[in-house]
C-alpha cells in the first residue's frame, strides 16, 4: 500500500488513519493516495482518497476496515454514491484491476450535506446525484478514468468541485456551530489528549456541554453514540499497535489502550473486528513476514499496484 500523507493544515485530523485491517497484507494487495481537501471545504471533507489494483488473473484480495464514524462517497465503476456509517464490518473482495475515488467526510457532515436524518441511518447507502446533482455520475465516471491511469489528483479535482457547490448551498450558521463542537470533541480524541481512562463526561467538557447535550448532538449529526466512538477509537489504537508489533503482551496493551483489564479489551476487540487480539496478532505477524520476504524478492512480487474500494481508514 503506498500512501501520500496530507500536510497538516489549519483543521486538525477528526478521524485517524488507523482502521485497515492487517496492514501489512494491505500494503502487498493495493495502492492508496490520500489527498487533502481545497481549504474551502474542509470544514465538511477530511480528506480525498484514490485506490488502484491490478490484479494477477485467477488471484484475489479482500480487504477489511473497521470503519470510523463518518460517511465516504465513493465514485467506483458500478457507480457513485454515499455509504454511511456500515453497522459492523466493511470487507470487499477484489479481482482484476480497476480503481475507486472516494471522499471520506468529516463526523456530521453527510447530515449537513444530504440535508436529511437519512444521513444517520446504519448502512445508509445514498445515490451521489441526489445531493450532489445531475452532473455528478458524470463527473463520477471521469474520476474513476483518471484514477485508473494513474492521475489521483486530477480524479479529485473531478468530484470536489460537486461537495464544493453543495456546501455553498447548505451551510448555516447552526450546522457550522454544531459541526465545529462534534469536530472539536473528535480531533481532541483522535489527537490523544485526554489519556486512555476517559470517559463520555470527558468528552463533553471538552466542548462545555453535559454528556446529555453531548449524546443529542451526536444522534443529530453522526449517527452513533459518543461512548460507540470512544469504544472504536480504543480498538482502532489497540489493532494498529499490534499491527506494528504482534509480539507485545496483551494485558499491558490492554492498559495503555484504556480498559480495566485484557478480557474487556477482548470484548470489544472481538465485537469490532470479528477476531481474538490474539488471533490479530497471529495474523499480522504472518503478513509482515510474507511482506518482508516479497520486498526481499524485488520487483514483481505480490500483487503489485493494487488497491480497494473500501472507506478510507
């Protein structure tokens, strides 16, 4: 998997980078670019991302991520349309070659942009022309063209313009207030400043509000609950550090993570993700071994520039 960071802007990260399953077997099965948003629309987008796969004939990939409280509009050959919030995981399976243009949208934000609670709704799936208009699967079919030849940036600049316009339409001084404090609250977890142990009181002082406003505003705009996104962010730092080192004790993680002990880690992790910590662990250890014996091997092994459709993590 080859990543472009974004530069660090003026908005903070409201959800982390983590979320792919087993990275390592990732980084052997596709391509992903992240691209940052014009500043224009930042607000509402947290970035763009482009995945290419070329696949060898008769091999598959399937990827999974444990999805982050946000919706993806996604540009892809079948098609263009917004997936919210999947209720468990996302897991796709890939052959042969093609590409998809995504843009993963900032907590809230599809419910600013939709203009409707159907944003909220689990596994919402939206045709794109509905909010964004009767030029968008055009714009669409362009992208995914340009994605496929290898021109990320210019794939973006084909769909951004269409978030652009409907921004300008639907923004008001409401949503902006209320989606400033959801981003508030969001980027103060994913940046780590309130340790492990913290709870949905903590949360809340973090934008001056109780845990009850804090819960209403939540179910408004994101569709989950602020304990759901304190559970999937733990589980999401608990899968990337036993991704980067499978052999760490599981008890101590279970610690630095913020549970009370190894078995509520398990809980949860096991709920998330549909394996044991342990099992994960196994597994990862597995594909970084075969990923340090392909880059060994040089050019032309594995998979080579692939990618999936799945939502950005």
């Amino acid at each position: 998997m080859f990543e472009r960071e974004p530069p660090v802007g003026a908005r903070p990260p409201t959800t982390s980078l983590r979320g792919i399953v087993d990275p390592a077997a990732a980084r052997r099965g596709f391509e992903l670019v992240r691209i940052d948003p014009a500043p224009d629309v930042a607000d509402l987008v947290e970035r763009h991302w482009v995945v290419r796969w070329d696949l060898p004939p008769g091999e598959s990939f399937t990827q999974v991520v444990v999805p982050h409280p946000v919706a993806n509009v996604v540009a892809e050959e079948s098609g263009y349309a917004a997936h919210g919030i999947p209720p468990g995981l996302f897991e796709r399976t890939l052959v042969g070659s093609g590409a998809v243009v995504g843009t993963k949208l900032r907590p809230g934000a599809f419910r600013v942009l939709l203009g409707s609670a159907d944003a909220v709704r689990p596994g919402a799936l939206v045709p794109a022309a509905s909010f964004l208009g009767p030029t968008a699967d055009a714009a669409s079919r362009s992208a995914v063209t340009l994605a496929v030849r290898g021109r990320p940036e210019d794939a973006v600049a084909e769909v951004e313009p269409l978030v652009r316009a409907r921004a300008r339409a639907v923004r008001s001084a409401r949503t902006a207030r209320d989606l400033e404090r959801v981003r508030t609250v969001m980027a103060t977890l994913v940046a780590g400043r309130l340790g492990p142990g913290a709870g949905v009181h903590d949360l809340a002082d973090v934008v001056g509000t109780t845990p009850r406003t804090l819960q209403r505003l939540f179910a408004r705009y994101v569709g989950v609950s602020p304990k759901w996104v304190l559970q999937r962010h733990r589980v999401h730092v608990a899968a990337d550090l036993l991704a980067a080192d499978p052999g760490q004790d599981l008890a101590t993680l279970a610690t630095a993570v913020g549970y009370y002990d190894q078995a509520h880690l398990g809980t949860d992790f096991a709920r998330v993700t549909g394996t044991t910590p342990a099992a994960y662990a196994r597994r990862c250890a597995a594909s970084r071994a075969a990923l340090a014996e392909a880059v060994g091997a040089g050019p032309g092994t594995g998979a080579g520039a692939a990618s999936t459709a799945a939502p950005d993590a």
